[in-house]
C-alpha cells in the first residue's frame, strides 16, 4: 500500500525532533522502569514488532483493513518440556475508522501445564496532526488453565502439590493498552491481563505465596528511517515487567529493502540472540520466521527456538491511505 496522505507532512525541523525524541527512547527504555517488576509467565514473541494485537489491545482497526496473523513458536527445541505458544489475531476498523475491534485465540504450553487464552480487542483512535493516531484499547476474555501436575515426579513423595490435576479451570481476564503511532513509527504501553489467576481451588494447600498468574506489563516502540531509495531501518525494543521478576527486554534492528524482504537482528537481555526474516509476498500476503540461540546454561541443552508466522490482509484500504505496512 503505497501512498498519500491527507494531511499535510511536518515541517522539516518538526520532523527532526520527532526523530531524535523517538530515537531517545529507543535508546533509554530499559533503563525507564523499575529494577525489581514473580517469574516471567507470559509467552513472549521474537516477531513481536509484526504481532502486536498480541500484547496491546490498543493495535486493534491499526491496518485500516481486515488484517489476520498465524504464529507458532517452539521455544528450546529438544527440551522436554519446552514451551510451545500458537497464536491467531484478528482486527480491522468496525463500523467507523476511528473504532477497531479484534480478537486473540491462543495457546500456551509448557511442561505439564497447557493454557488457552480467547480474548476479544476493541480500541478508540484519535486522529491527530500529521496522520498520527492516538489510540485506548481494552482485552477482555477468558483464560482456561490445565495442569496434569501427577505426572510429574517431585523429588518429596506426597508432594500435594504433584497430587493433583487441574482438568479444566476458567478464569475471566482482562487488559488495557495504549499506544501513539503513524505509519513510520509507534510507542505504546499495555498490560494484556491485568486479572492475577490463581492455579489451584483448593484451600488446603498452604503456601507462603500461592501459585498463579500475574500481571505483565509491555512497553513497545519503534520508528522507520529511510536509508535510501529501496532501503529502510527501523530499531524496535519490548521492555517487559511483571511483579517479583527483573525487568527484561528485547532490541531490535531491521532492514527492508525493495519494500518486499526485512532482515534483522535481536537481543533479549541475558537470555538469548537471533535473527528474523519477512517477505511481503504480495501487499496482502506475507510470511516470516525467525530463530533464537539461548545465552544462558540452556543453550547446552537445547538447539534454540523457532518461529513461524503468516500474515494476510483482506479488503481495500480506505482511499487516500497507500502508505506501506512497517509494523
């Protein structure tokens, strides 16, 4: 989608400084929240920058037309009980441009524990100066755990804990999000379950600190810079909190080229390396993968973690609106 807009484009120094402000922040983000944020537990992405419906509900009616990713990913290939996550997003405008609507089918597994998120997206945007888009989302669905806990062997016997199986429990959940964009960059805030799910029903389980889920909190950005005529870059960052875990992060830097190939590179902080590929196979169609080799004591273990992801968009932009997808 190529195109013209129907706002006048900033001033030349206008756009430097949105530049040099974006670029700041890419720079200082994992440095802007608090050391201290219980464990990482929600499923994280290397191809976050191209799924972000997945994490900010905000995202949602972003593409201006039906926009639908696939994503699986294998996570410590070779790992017994390595996590795998499966997920299908959905969003496009609903009824005005300035509402989107969208939804979340996921699945989470990783050793005995296996979850299911169904999570419906609706986002109001403002439409701001120079094509910008100031944009509140909320999540609200329902979380579905299962746990086959007595297959485990626990080094205490009669551990209750590995006594018990959890065939089905369902809890709601809820998020919010909030994000600022154009079609060259975006910045946003959100925290996709808000709601703590306690893993067991049981009362008389005693723990100092009862087994669940918290709330994770993502800050997201990026910005496209054009290298030349058929070269582009555009440097993202996920900053990710949740409350009893060190604050992690992941960086990013990808190369377009000829609007139709990105390459880049990633970091995730003490955790692991790769590298990601997408091809636009058409304007509606497109697929990517990427690879992560583990830092830590893992990667003796482990051949790394793979990611496969499938993008199609349906229907025609609204007219005036051309410009390229970068995120």
């Amino acid at each position: 989608m190529k195109a013209t807009t129907k706002y006048p484009k900033p001033m030349a120094t206008e756009a430097s400084r949105w530049k040099m402000a974006l670029l700041a922040l890419l720079l200082a983000a994992p440095v802007l929240l608090p050391k201290q944020a219980r464990a990482q537990q929600d499923p994280q992405f290397t191809q976050y920058m191209f799924n972000l419906l997945a994490i900010n509900p905000a995202y949602a009616g972003s593409a201006d037309r039906v926009s639908l990713k696939a994503l699986t990913r294998h996570q410590w290939v070779g790992f017994e009980g390595a996590p795998t996550t499966q997920t299908l997003t959905v969003h496009s405008p609903f009824l005005v441009q300035s509402l989107g609507l969208g939804g979340t089918v996921m699945r989470d597994q990783h050793g005995p524990v296996t979850q299911y998120g169904i999570i419906a997206d609706v986002a109001y945007r403002i439409l701001l100066n120079n094509n910008q888009k100031l944009a509140f989302g909320i999540k609200g669905g329902l979380n579905i755990f299962q746990g086959n806990f007595a297959s485990l062997h626990p080094l205490e016997t009669n551990d209750q804990v590995f006594q018990q199986n959890v065939n089905s429990k369902t809890d709601p959940q809820f998020g919010f999000g909030v994000m600022w964009y154009s079609d060259r960059f975006y910045l946003g805030l959100s925290s996709p379950k808000m709601l703590r799910t306690d893993f067991f029903q049981t009362d008389s389980l005693k723990f100092v600190s009862q087994p669940g889920q918290r709330a994770h909190f993502f800050l997201t950005g990026g910005y496209v810079f054009d290298l030349g005529m058929y070269t582009k870059f555009k440097p993202t960052f996920l900053v990710k909190a949740v409350e009893g875990a060190p604050v992690s992060f992941d960086l990013s830097a990808n190369f377009l080229l000829y609007e139709k190939l990105w390459l880049g590179a990633m970091y995730r902080y003490t955790d692991a390396v790769g590298a990601l590929v997408q091809y636009n196979i058409t304007d509606r169609l497109s697929a990517g993968y990427a690879y992560d080799y583990p830092l830590s004591p893992l990667r003796n273990y482990s051949g790394g973690s793979h990611e496969i992801m499938l993008g199609l968009e349906l229907g025609n932009a609204p007219k005036g609106f051309r410009s390229p997808r970068y995120f």
